[in-house]
C-alpha cells in the first residue's frame, strides 16, 4: 500500500533522455528529453496521437523504446515488462480497460503476483481476498468487495479496482492514462485525493487527460506534446487555457466549439420508448425523438442514461414496453436496428463499438457490406476500399493505412473509427453514449462540427453525455435522468441554468 514516510520533494526522480519510438515507418516519439521532480503531478498533454501514451507506456514497461535511455533517482530504468516496473515503483492505469473478465476483485489486482498467497502448488483464495478488501478499505473504496466477480462490476468500479492494483505496490512513479473519463466525480474525487496522499509522500503522478480545466486544477506542471515531438513544459503560474491550446495544436484557437444557433427541429417523431422496463435501472420509461433533433440525455453515471442507450438501440433486454420507429418497427435487436439504419457508439468503446484486434478497414466496412456489393453477396474490393478512404480522409484519421488494427490507434482516433462507421452507412438515427470521451480539443471540434452538419442534413441524434457544458453547448432539448426517470427537461431556446440542471441530478 502506499508509503508513510515522507521523502524530501523537488528532487528529480525521473528523467527521459533523448527517447524516441518508431512502429514501422511511424515514428511516435522524437528525441524526448524531460525531467520530472518528486512531490509533483505532471501533466503529459497534446492532440490524439502527440505520443502522450507512448511515452507513458514506455516509463511503466510495456513498450520499449527504440533509442535514448531513462533514469529513475538517478539509476539506469529499463523495465521489461510491466511487472517488473510495478514491482520497482512504477504503476500505471492504461486507457483501455485494464480488468481480466471472468475472474474475482482480488484476483485482478494481484494477477501476476499468485505466489504471495501460496504454498506449493496451492492459492489461499481467503487470504488473497482479505488483502485485497484490506487494500479497498485503506484506499476508502466503497461497494466493491474483493470476492466479485469483475464482470459484475460497471466501468467505473472496474477502473477503481485498477487505481486500487496500480497503488498497492507503493509507487515511486503513478501513471493516469485517460483515467478520468471512466469515473464519475466521485470516482475522480477518490482519484483526485490518491494523488494527492501520493505526491505529498515524495511520489510522482504522470497525467493524462484531455481535459484542459482538469489538467490546470490537478496538475503542478505541464508538458506538451506534439506529433511525438517535445513542445515545451508550462508551470503553474503560467497555466492558460489558450496558450495551452495553441501549443497542443500549433495554431491558435479560442472560445469553445458548440452550436450558437437555436435552429429548431422537426415535430416528426422518428422514434418513440413506450413505457420500457429493463432488468436494471428503467421502470416504464417513455422518450420521443425527432427527425432533425439532437436529444441531450444527461445525469449522474448511474442514473440509467447508459442503460437508456443500449435499450433505444436493442441491446438491452426491455421486459415491457417497445422501442418503435416512426415506420412502426419495434427495435427488439441490434441487427434490427442496423437495418433500419441506426447506429450506436457506445461508452465503452474498446468492447461494444470496436473490433480492436481487427483493421481499421474491417471496422468502418462492417456497416458497409450491402453498399459495398456488386452482386448477391459478393463485396468490391474497390468499393470497400473507397468507402473505408473516404472517412479516413474525412474524419483526419491518423494511420499509416486502413489495414492497421485499431487497437495500434490513438484513443481519439479509436474513436474516429467509431465515427466512421455510422456515418459511411448514412445512419438515420445515431445514438451517441460519451462520444467525445478521451478525445483533445481538435478532435472534439471535428465532433461537434459532424454532429451539427448531421442534424442540418436531418439526421436524428441522442446524445448522452457526462458533460453538461456538451450537453448545453449541443442539444436542443435536454433530459436529465434520476434514478431511471425523467426529473427535468428543458428545451434549447428557453433560459439554461447549469446549476438547476445539476440540482435535479443529485
């Protein structure tokens, strides 16, 4: 667990020395040198691919580096694997998910360290799991008991029980990747305090976050990144908010990105949620969408806005009621809802809205293939291949081509990919669950952009959202949910108080 004594600060405790990564003909980080000093949270910065995650991943001993060297007070580091930095001070949170399915709490957070709870050929599973609730409970993690199952447990309880593995090892070095995304202000106020409690005991905290107003309040210092090159390091004192922008992304940019106008929308309703029960969290729930509207859902992690998305689009078991198009289909499946040309990006990208094994190419043409036909179930090539282009071009995603798996991209431009899907197939209805999780500035830009042009073109969009600035700054109308029901709604041209709205959430 984490340590007590507390060691002088100021004194450098990592240094990166002429670091560069090359995947192929990529090349993913150029010439980096840093110095990183104990007692501090140093924010690693830049757009969707700058080298955030490489840098970080080559620290914590899950990439190597293809030259240059580090230290670590002072000493040689170069882990070669994971476990083998986690056991000498360095854990990391990767952005991904992180949890092994099918097994318990404990297990997860001492994967690869069995043999503290055996003897011989046998593990004491009572003792693995009394370390772990002990590790939950000094942590102050509350609900998660070290004996569950981990695929019982929704997305924020599995990235704390990773926070939880990642400071059982009493880090020198804590690594944050994208972690914040994936927790609610709870989960980041236990994070938040962590972090804190770690850095005053003379440790250090790299984080990664695309959130520029979470960076500045975290974060002692800055370094920005861009397109694997080293940019420059920012103080606190110097913080701003535009000078942090123009550095991320080489040009200025100011304001924000959301909708000024308060273009109305259609009366006709495209789809409808006539009193829907679900196993969990929706009690005869009723919503309508419109042709031309973008429907903001909006509420605390747990209010049922999630669930919400998964039954609109058949993935969730609805027990009672219907989910019925403007046609009168009920969407009772996911297949049905594909052909009746919905689309689904989901939170949780890596494991319901991508193939991260497959190309990028596998992944936008899945949605293509009745397009893509030259005749019965026969698919060109040429066609295939020019439908996967064009959003490649069109959405900026960086990849050296469509045949690189997914899972070798960025998280924002994971996301592109999950973009693209929907849009190449000319979706209708487009139900959005968190799409700009993860993603920097410019990407978000990009997004709001697409979002809006759909909505001109007569697109219909749910969008559910964690971020109530998104929420305001996008929709025309906003529901927000509370315990699995409607508690407010407010449409776009009538006066929005982000103070009530956060009222009716709690």
């Amino acid at each position: 667990m984490m340590a007590n004594n507390v060691i002088s600060k100021n004194e450098p405790l990592l240094e990166v020395r002429h670091l560069s990564k090359n995947y192929g003909a990529t090349l993913a980080l150029k010439d980096i040198s840093l110095t990183v000093k104990r007692g501090v949270v140093c924010g690693l910065i830049g757009e969707n691919g700058s080298g955030k995650s490489t840098l970080s991943s080559i620290v914590a001993g899950i990439n190597t580096a293809s030259s240059g060297e580090m230290y670590i007070e002072g000493e040689l580091w170069n882990p070669t694997s994971a476990l083998m930095a986690q056991k000498n001070g360095v854990s990391i949170i990767v952005q991904e998910a992180g949890t092994i399915p099918n097994i318990t709490v404990a297990e997860n957070i001492f994967l690869g360290h069995e043999k503290m709870f055996s003897k011989g050929s046998f593990v004491s599973r009572s003792k693995m799991f009394a370390e772990a609730q002990k590790l939950l409970e000094f942590l102050g993690v509350e609900g998660i008991r070290a004996e569950a199952m981990i695929d019982s447990l929704d997305m924020q309880a599995r990235k704390i029980v990773e926070i939880a593995k990642a400071l059982y090892w009493k880090p020198k070095i804590f690594i944050v990747d994208e972690t914040t995304t994936s927790l609610s202000q709870t989960g980041r106020m236990l994070l938040y305090r962590l972090m804190k409690e770690l850095t005053e005991n003379g440790g250090t905290v790299l984080f990664i976050s695309h959130d520029l107003e979470e960076v500045m309040e975290q974060c002692d210092v800055l370094v920005v990144l861009r397109d694997g090159d080293m940019v420059g390091t920012l103080e606190k004192s110097d913080f701003n908010a535009d000078t942090i922008k123009k550095m991320m992304v080489g040009r200025e940019i100011k304001g924000d990105y959301y909708r000024a106008d308060m273009d109305g929308y259609s009366n006709e309703i495209v789809l409808k949620a006539d009193c829907i029960t679900t196993l969990s969290d929706l009690l005869c729930f009723d919503i309508e969408l419109h042709k031309g509207e973008i429907l903001g859902i909006g509420g605390i992690s747990d209010c049922g806005m999630h669930t919400l998305g998964r039954a609109l689009f058949g993935i969730e078991k609805i027990l009672d009621g219907q989910v019925r198009l403007a046609n009168g289909t009920i969407i009772s499946s996911s297949k049905i809802a594909i052909a009746n040309k919905m689309g689904y990006i989901s939170k949780n990208r890596d494991r319901e809205s991508l193939s991260m094994t497959a190309t990028i190419r596998e992944n936008i043409a899945s949605t293509g293939y009745k397009l893509n036909r030259v005749f019965g179930p026969i698919i060109s090539f040429k066609k295939e291949k020019k439908y996967v282009d064009n959003q490649i071009n069109d959405l900026s995603i960086k990849c050296a081509s469509q045949y690189y798996t997914v899972n070798t991209l960025s998280g924002g431009n994971k996301q592109k990919v999950a973009f693209g899907k929907w849009i190449a197939a000319d979706a209708d209805i487009l139900i959005m669950d968190c799409p700009t999780r993860g993603v920097d500035i410019g990407v978000k830009a990009a997004m709001y952009k697409l979002i809006y042009e759909m909505k001109k073109a007569g697109k219909s969009i749910v969008l559910i959202s964690e971020e109530l600035p998104e929420l305001i700054g996008m929709s025309d109308r906003i529901v927000i949910m509370k315990k699995g029901e409607i508690s407010y709604e407010i449409k776009r041209n009538e006066v929005f108080d982000e103070h009530k709205l956060i009222m009716h959430m709690l």
